[in-house]
C-alpha cells in the first residue's frame, strides 16, 4: 500500500508552503492570491525575481500522483525503467476507466473483469511492487475516490486525466498531465509547468431554488469559451463560495478542464471542513483549521481582484438560474427557461432518448440525492418514466451510503415504471 494523506504528512506540507510564502512574499512585496500561496509553497527554489503567468517555466514539488488504468499502464511501464524500488512519492493506481456501462452493475463488472483481467493483475502486482496504493475495480471513480481519501486542502497532485483538478473543491491544486510527466515525478525528478495565469471568479449571493454548483461552471463556460482557461488557473474566491458544498465545488473544478483550464481552486472554509469530518480526517481538518491563513488568498485580494488577476469574473448566484450547454461544445450555454425557443430556432432534435445521473463530474451523494427526491415525487404523483434513467453512483461508498439512506430505491422504482 502507498504511504498515505497521514496528518504527518499533511503537516510538513504546511510547514513547507509557511516558509516558502514567507520567501516569495518578501520577492513579489504584494498581497497573494491562493494560487500563488500553493504553488510557491511547492516551488523546489524561491526565485529572486517575480515569475510571470503564462511566460516562466518553474520546477514543482507535488505532494501526490494519480493514475488511473488506462494511462496509467504506460506510466507504470515508464516508471519502471527508473530501476527504483519505490515511487518517490505516495501515488495510487484506480481501475475505472476500463469498467463499461451498459447493462447494469454486476453484469458490467464481471464482463469487464473478463475483458481486461490482465491489465488489473499487471496493475496491482506493479503498485504492491513499487509502494502504489491499488484500488480494484468496483471501487469507483477515481475522482470521487481521492476526494473521499486523499485530496487535502493546501495541496498539490497530479493525475493522467483531465479531470484531475476534481480535488479543487477540497482546496488543492490537482493538475491533468501526461503519463511521462507522471512517471518522472514518481521516479523523483521536479514537475516542470509552465507558471499559469490568474483568473478570478468572484462568487456573490447565494444558490437558491433549482439552481446547482454545476450552474455556475456553465457559466464560466459561456463567458470563457472552450479555450479561455488554457494555460491558467480559476480561483474562486468571495462570500458565494461558502454556500456551496465541497462536492458541489468539486463539480466546478472538476469541469473547469472543459475550459481548457490547468485547473481550479476554492479557499479552504467550514464546508470543506465538514466533508473532511463526513469522510473521516478530523485530524487533516484540525490541521487546515490552524493553518488557514495559507488556505485562502490575502484579505486584500477579494476588495480589489483586479489588481491580481489577468481576467476577473463576477457573478451573482442569488439571480443565477439553472443552464443548459451543448450541443457539440460544452460553451455553448444558455438558462433552460430559453432551451425550447433555442431548440425551435435551430432545429436541434427535440426527445430525449436517455437520461443519465452520475460520471465523475455529476455523482457525488449531493447529486443523488437531488435526483432521488425528485424520483420520489414523480412516484407520490404516478408520474412514469417514458425514457430509461442509468444511474452510475461515484464510488462504492456513495453507492452503500444512497442504499442505507433509501435514495437508491427510489431511483430503481422510477426506473421500474418505464
């Protein structure tokens, strides 16, 4: 098994992020965003000169690496030919992307263990070799997964999928590369990046009705477009983040890659807290609670954003309503209260054929749980379903915890009506 997110851990990654901000303070001589407190704290050496967004290359030191069991072949191959014994850092391999969908549950996973049993067996006899964690098939997606066990405020993680930044809703800096880039840093050598721009997000009011975390991405997408995040990093930041759940944050970063983003953050606050509790690291909370000041940006970033990102963003959840994007591009949004006018003018194919709850970005037990309660009331109203619904929870404790909790059988009940 990896060496895993112990408070020990957790612990030095404070230590080490306090003294290097103290450094790159006295270099920048200005307030810092959270990105800049992240990233300087991982930085192998302080430079003396400011670095610039989008023009300097630093070397970093990430905490954590991620793979999951496509990619993640490759880079164990590639890794192996460092003749090291152990990855230099904790790292965990996650069998997700070779599990089909098409049937149901136990169907699927027994047809995919026959399919690719060599590609697991490869998988975890190489992480029990080389000091990787293994989670086996069955055990969820691998975005889900490490929010529940690893992901941890202040930190910084790469993964072999573009999803990675997922972790940003628990207030790291977790980064989609490629396997060498991986595989380097396993074998000990620093992560090389081109140092990201800055942009801001302003978060005002608070998420009301049928309105969801996944509703403010949609609306970066439409303001950012497919490529407006490249090579930049979306830092949330203002008194609309604390109305969101950690799950429903992750939902946004988690999307962010759709902007061609290198990732996103939200600050360090009480809702991140309370997941770390639910998810059983009281002791990481601890440490986040007594080393906040490193978690969120400097008080004046928020009264002046402007000075201290390249593009600032401002929105207003308490009048943000529910958007739809698509098709074809995911910035292609508009509120659903304007998706029929859209679907008459351009001629867009009206049924709906399917309906799906879950993939990596939408399967969290918040998520369920909306769905289920409406799944319900469809049900006291004999309302029947006229479409198939598939429902892929996030990982095996989601998938335990909607069955103890009774939103499972709702769903399988307004499944059974079609």
């Amino acid at each position: 098994m990896d060496i895993d997110t112990t408070p020990q851990l957790v612990s030095n990654v404070y230590s080490k992020i306090k003294e290097n901000i103290i450094k790159y303070r006295n270099v920048i001589g200005r307030p810092l965003t959270l990105t800049e407190k992240i990233l300087s704290g991982h930085l192998y050496e302080i430079p003396d000169k400011i670095i610039t967004g989008g023009k300097d290359y630093v070397f970093l030191k990430p905490d954590r690496v991620a793979l999951q069991d496509v990619t993640g072949q490759m880079v164990m191959l590639q890794f192996m030919q460092a003749g090291l014994k152990q990855s230099a850092l904790p790292t965990t391999v996650h069998c997700d992307h070779l599990i089909r969908a098409e049937v149901q549950g136990d169907v699927d996973m027994k047809v995919s263990l026959d399919e690719n049993s060599e590609v697991f067996k490869f998988l975890q006899s190489a992480a029990a070799k080389h000091g990787c964690g293994f989670w086996k098939p069955g055990a969820g997606i691998i975005h889900q997964v490490v929010l529940e066990n690893y992901a941890f405020p202040g930190g910084l993680m790469i993964g072999t999928d573009s999803h990675t930044p997922n972790a940003g809703g628990l207030g790291m800096i977790a980064v989609g590369v490629g396997g060498l880039d991986a595989a380097e840093t396993m074998a000990g050598l620093p992560w090389e990046l081109l140092y990201p721009k800055k942009i801001g997000v302003k978060l005002t009011g608070e998420l009301n009705g049928w309105t969801a975390p996944k509703d403010i991405i949609l609306k970066v997408a439409e303001e950012l477009t497919v490529s407006g995040g490249t090579n930049s990093i979306v830092e949330y930041f203002g008194p609309g983040t604390k109305s969101i759940s950690c799950t429903g944050k992750a939902t946004i970063t988690n999307m962010g890659a759709e902007i061609g983003a290198t990732c996103s953050i939200f600050p360090y606050d009480e809702r991140m807290e309370t997941y770390l509790k639910y998810t059983n690291r009281e002791k990481i909370a601890e440490l986040a609670n007594q080393n906040k000041e490193l978690l969120v940006a400097d008080p004046e970033i928020e009264s002046n954003p402007e000075l201290f990102f390249d593009k600032v963003i401002e929105i207003n959840l308490s009048t943000l309503e529910p958007h739809i994007v698509g098709p074809h591009t995911p910035d292609l949004a508009r509120t659903i209260s304007k998706l029929g006018d859209d679907v008459k003018s351009n001629d867009y194919i009206d049924p709906i054929s399917v309906a799906l709850i879950g993939s990596c970005t939408n399967s969290s037990y918040e998520d369920m749980s909306r769905v289920a309660s409406i799944a319900k009331q469809a049900k006291e109203k004999g309302i029947k379903s006229k479409i198939p619904l598939l429902i892929t929870p996030g990982s095996e404790q989601i998938r335990g915890t909607i069955e103890r909790d009774g939103q499972m059988d709702s769903l399988k009940k307004l499944v059974q009506l079609f």
